[in-house]
C-alpha cells in the first residue's frame, strides 16, 4: 500500500486557508458517513493511489488524477447547504472547484495544458455516477471524451468511490460500471470522439445534435477569428505577427476610443457598433478578426449566435498567458488602454476556456 499526505503537496500548503475550511466542513450523513471534506479528500488521494489501474498511467495522467483528488471537493466549503431535512448538499461544488483550481494552479505557474486538464476533470468528476440521469446520455460522454478522457474519469471515480462510506457502494459501483461499457460501445472510452470534419463536431454542438456521425460535407466561404484572453495577453502583438494588414480587425479598444468610452463605463454602445460592423462583413463574406477579451463561454456564444445565420467558419485563437506575466506587463502598458491589475484579477476569476465545442477550430497560444 502506497500513501501520501495532502499536506505533502506545495500547493495544499500555499492555500492552507482553503484545505482547512475544508476539515470544518460536515458532508452527507447518507453519502458521506467517513466524515468532514477533507478526510474524504484525503481517503480519495490514497485510494487513487493504489488503484492497479492508476500504476498503468503516463506521468502526466497520474499527476492530472492526483491534483483531481486534491482539488474535487475544494469548493465544499462555500457550497455547503442544509435542505429542509437536514439533509447536507454542495450543488454545484464541482463547476466552483475546477475554476478554483484554475486560478490556483495558474497563479502558481502551471502550464496550460496541465491546468486545462486538471479544470476538466474536476468540472465533470461526478458524471460517471449519474450518466443515465442525463437529458442525453451519449453527448455527456461525446462531450467528456473531447474536453477531459473518460478513461482518466472513470478511474477517478473508483477512486472517490472507495474513498468514502455510504450506504449504497455496490449500487454507485454498478453505475459507474455502466459509465464505462457505455464509453467502451461508442469507441470513446481512451480517446475523443471522432467527427468526419469540424463542421459535423460544431453542427452536432450548436445546431442539432441528434446525429453525430452525420457527414454534412459544408464548404466555408469566409473565416471569422476570434480572439480570446485576458488584458495584456498580447493579442494585438499576436495579431500583427500573424496577419499585419491582411484582414480587417474589428477592435472594442479602438471603438472605445472612436465614442471616446472608458474601459470601465458602459459598454451597449461599443459592442452594438461592432456588432453592426461584423455583421456587414458577414454580408460580404469577407473574412475578419475580432479582438476583444472573449473570456467568457455566454460572452462567446452570443457572437457566435448572432453570425450564424452567415454560416462562416469560426476560429477561436486563445491566448493564454500566465496571470502573474499579464499583471507585470499590465503594469508597463500605455495609460489609455490600461485597466487596473483589480479588474483584471476579477477578469481573471470568471475565465471559462474555449473549447473545440464552440467552434470549428480552437488555437491555444500558450506562454
């Protein structure tokens, strides 16, 4: 038997106040009967640890599934609710704590890659459990399959599984069996979901997802690119290395200037008029960039909805930099385009990455 203290992890000591609320932190009496959150977290990581599935897996997979069991439950704490029948719930415990971990691990200065796959399994750890109680149960795992691996959510979950006690272990057990025949019958088990083009994965995504393995064979005649990230990411700099004058650039920073409208007023006014002025290139179907920060999924998706109609080809061009550089560079940027390093720290809480769900190519610019 193998085993490893929480506390022997850097990052568990550097966000004491975080791990110690969750020793404070009472879990169900049904699901939960080992006790507080924190040795639940602690049985997990051992249990993780031992499991001959885990031994199997590359260096980077087992270091993703070991931050998994660190950061699962991270936001129990300040999702903790007692129901009517003192019955104990965390609802949405499991979205809080991947955008937890993310900040986390990026203020510590992981790489992109790491922290995008820590954020994911987290965010959809508990969907093994509960995959038949989904509207649709084959795009949950479509889904899974593309932005985490349902192999490496699987055995997280045996894990959590055997890092708890409750009344109902072989029943959550079979359940979690049934999560992995379901992944093995449609060929996504230990590896994404393959789509014959981009077009038919952003069809079955945003326009009718009943028929993921339809061939729609669509030709774009236009490309819109989207650029997503913080403030002081360098996306203009990126822009003119990549293109220089070639393409059209619809910029919020320079429609603040034209209305003469600060970073921080009101902003209806900036994004109806490049609103507008995308819409007129779609018209044309002229290919265009669009910069602003994007770092929202709702922020993304309302553009995306409203150029649709047009059928371009969309392209998301994420740059990710990390936080601690983007508030050092912020500080040495001209005073007109320079929000505080607050607000961007704010910015920085609400980032949801883009994912190939929402587009028909994803770029990752990672420092």
């Amino acid at each position: 038997m193998s085993g490893k203290l929480l506390a022997d992890y850097p990052i568990v000591q550097d966000y004491r106040k975080q791990f110690d609320a969750m020793k404070a932190t009472r879990q169900d009496r049904i699901h939960h009967q080992e006790g507080d959150v924190y040795t639940h977290t602690q049985l997990v990581l051992n249990a993780l640890l031992n499991l001959p599935e885990y031994r199997e897996l590359s260096a980077f997979e087992k270091q993703v599934l070991e931050y998994t069991a660190i950061f699962h439950d991270i936001a129990k704490p300040v999702t903790y609710t007692v129901l009517d029948d003192n019955r104990i719930t965390h609802p949405r415990h499991a979205s809080v704590g991947a955008s937890m971990a993310r900040q986390m691990l990026d203020k510590e200065n992981y790489k992109f890659n790491f922290i995008s796959a820590v954020y994911y399994t987290v965010f959809y750890h508990g969907y093994p459990f509960w995959l038949l109680e989904k509207e649709n149960p084959l795009k949950s795992v479509i889904t899974t399959s593309l932005l985490t691996s349902n192999k490496l959510l699987y055995i997280f979950a045996k894990a959590d599984l055997l890092g708890r006690v409750c009344k109902d272990p072989d029943d959550m057990l079979y359940k979690l069996e049934l999560f992995k025949e379901f992944c093995l019958e449609n060929h996504i088990y230990d590896k994404p979901k393959q789509f014959h083009a981009a077009y038919d994965r952003f069809y079955y995504f945003n326009l009718n997802d009943s028929y993921p393995d339809t061939q729609l064979f669509h030709q774009y005649d236009y490309t819109i690119y989207m650029l997503s990230g913080l403030p002081a990411s360098g996306k203009d700099s990126y822009i003119h290395q990549r293109w220089g004058e070639e393409l059209p650039i619809i910029s919020l920073d320079d429609i603040r200037e034209e209305l003469d409208i600060g970073p921080t007023e009101n902003q209806g006014r900036v994004i109806q008029l490049a609103r507008e002025k995308s819409k007129e290139y779609c018209r044309r179907k002229q290919s265009f960039i669009w910069n602003a920060t994007n770092i929202t999924k709702n922020m993304r998706a309302q553009l995306i909805q409203t150029w649709l109609p047009y059928h371009p080809k969309i392209d998301i061009i994420f740059l990710f930099k990390n936080i601690n550089d983007v508030l050092r560079d912020n500080t040495g940027r001209e005073k007109e385009y320079k929000i505080s390093n607050e607000k961007i720290l704010a910015m920085h809480e609400k980032v949801q990455f883009p994912t190939v769900l929402e587009c028909h190519t994803l770029e990752v610019v990672a420092n």
